[in-house]
C-alpha cells in the first residue's frame, strides 16, 4: 500500500486518522451509526435469520436438544445476541413444541430499540444477561465486533493500518504487544508488502465474555469465518449497503464486516476452565438439525400437488441454507458449559 490510499470517495476527510476498531465502533455503534438505523440489518443485507423460518426451526431443535440435556429445568434460556429486530428470537419461540415454550424466556441482546409490536414474551436488553441456563445464540455477531487492521509495509513490518471517515488509508504504527502476539500466534503474515490481517483480539474477549453469562447450556457463535492455514492474505474487511458489497467506508452509511478467526475465538480465556468447544460448518450443523435439503418425490405432485409446491419451496430454501458454497459454508462454534457436547 502507499503511505496513503482511498477506497471510494477521495473528497475531503471529516475526523482525523485513527485505527479501523475505533473507527467502525463510531459508524456502526455510536449515535446515528448503521446499527442504530429503523430498518435494522435485514434492510441492508440477507442473512440465514432472514432467508427461511427454517433456521428458526432448526435452531428450536437445538434450544430442545439443550434442553433435555439440561434435565429440562423449570425455565429455559434463549438469548438472541446482536438480534437485529428480534426476528430469530421471535421465530425460534413459535417453533417449540408447546411443553417447551412454557417454560422458555427469550432475550434478544441489541443496542437499537425495541422494535414495536415485538411479542411480549420478549426481553431486549443491550448486553447478555447473567446465569443463562440454555442456549446462547450469535448470529453473525462476532463479525461486526470492532478489530483493528494490519498491513506489510515495505520493510516486510506489519502495521498498523490507520483510516479516515471517507475510506482513505495509510500505514501507522508498528503492531506491538498483545496485538503482535495474536498476529503471530493466529494469522502470520510473510514480509510481502501489502499483506493484510484483521486482528481477532476484541473478538476473543467478545465471545469469552459472552460465554462467562451461560452457567450451563451451550453457546453457539455462526458467522464468516476461517481457520489457521487458511487465512486470506489480503484481509476480508468489507461493507454492505441495500444488499450490496461495497468499499468499506466508516461513515456510518454502511455495514462493516470482517470475517472471523473462529479457531482463535475457540481458545476461551475464562475464569473457569471449560472444554469441549467444537468448529463444524452450517451445511454439517444443520444437516445434523434435520435441514437436508431433499426434493420431494415428483409422485406427490400427482397425489397432492399442494403438498408438493410446499416441499419444493422448502427444500429449495433449506439448499440456500446448506449451500457449501454460500451460507451453509459459514462456521459455527459450539461451546458447551456443564453439559455433554454431543448435541449435534
């Protein structure tokens, strides 16, 4: 990269220069910033929430598997975190048997207000409530967590990359400290001038933090992910606008994401000592949920033609789902506190 560069528009900067994890905080969190937006992120952007109520389904599988490890306690958790308008909250507690939902609590974790018109039944809060007995549901949460960005310069040193609010970059600081040992340990870089890296750090403490408020359940992160020997060499950071890819831009006018290092992620550094963390993709946890996808026999169309129109729509959406390609390549991460793993 040259000492300065722009991604889009090449006007005049408003702000100064300041690392990509204080700016994205400012464009997606702080007062008028994307997530504080009416639309929610279903305006802007598809997610596997939004694509069928079979997510929600299978999701209310899972939250029933926990439930019977648990021992089927009195009441039973579901925390939505980073919710959006709580529509898999919502969806996840009309998809249990009734006997369930008596018992169960939804929370839905998101600093917009509460949406009108939400089900009573429903709990908003800004941050995951503590003793969580259930399930922990992140939904492409851990990708919108704030991370700094580093980038080779000449020399072969990995920087910091600095950024205005109109997307002009230029190289800062060496990484130094904790930041310099998460690179090194998670995602070396060769000293390639330009090589990239998002450092997973503020995601790390994100997901333990979020794991200390289950005292026994599980907790599932889902989201763009990629593991050691298989990092991209240039980054992922990237924005979404009304559906679109574009230049990542932190003006508060577009969703900012990058891809997470879910392996990293796995390493919890708690104050207790848990196991049994497990990295699968969404085709395999899903299949494994009853989401496989199987056209329904061309015989029924003959015998019931409704009943056939029906199945084929669900099972064109449970293929978007387990698209290896697409959704059902992103990654999940399943942390288990004081239950058996063998849920999936």
């Amino acid at each position: 990269m040259a000492e300065e560069t722009a991604h889009g528009a090449t006007g005049g900067a408003r702000g100064g220069w300041r690392g990509w994890r204080a700016a994205t905080e400012a464009a997606l969190y702080g007062p008028g910033g994307f997530y504080r937006r009416p639309e929610g992120p279903a305006g802007h952007f598809r997610t596997s929430v939004h694509a069928s109520p079979l997510f929600a389904e299978a999701v209310a599988r899972l939250l029933c598997r926990v439930d019977k490890a648990l021992g089927r306690p009195g009441t039973l958790d579901f925390v939505d975190m980073g919710a959006g308008r709580g529509e898999l909250v919502t969806g996840v507690l009309a998809a249990l048997p009734a006997g369930v939902a008596a018992r169960a609590r939804g929370y839905a974790v998101e600093l917009a207000d509460r949406p009108e018109g939400l089900d009573r039944r429903i709990t908003w809060l800004s941050e995951p409530p503590e003793g969580i007995t259930g399930l922990f549901f992140a939904n492409e949460w851990l990708d919108n967590v704030p991370v700094e960005v580093a980038e080779v310069d000449s020399a072969g040193v990995p920087r910091l990359v600095l950024v205005r609010e109109d997307g002009a970059e230029r190289l800062g600081e060496p990484l130094s400290g904790a930041e310099a040992e998460w690179l090194a340990r998670w995602w070396p870089l060769a000293a390639e001038q330009g090589l990239r890296a998002e450092i997973g750090l503020p995601r790390d403490a994100a997901w333990a933090s979020a794991v200390s408020r289950v005292a026994r359940g599980l907790a599932v992160a889902v989201d763009y992910a990629h593991t050691a020997g298989a990092r991209p060499p240039f980054g992922t950071l990237t924005g979404f606008r009304e559906g679109r890819e574009t230049a990542p831009l932190p003006d508060g006018s577009c969703d900012l994401t990058a891809h997470v290092a879910l392996d990293s992620c796995a390493t919890l550094h708690t104050a207790r000592t848990l196991s049994g963390a497990r990295l699968l993709t969404q085709r395999d946890a899903l299949r494994a949920l009853g989401i496989e996808g199987t056209r329904p026999p061309l015989a029924l169309a003959s015998t019931d033609p409704s009943a056939y129109v029906r199945a084929l729509a669900s099972a064109g959406q449970a293929a978007e789902l387990t698209a290896p390609g697409g959704l059902g390549g992103f990654g999940w991460l399943l942390q288990p506190v004081g239950i058996p793993d063998a849920l999936l």
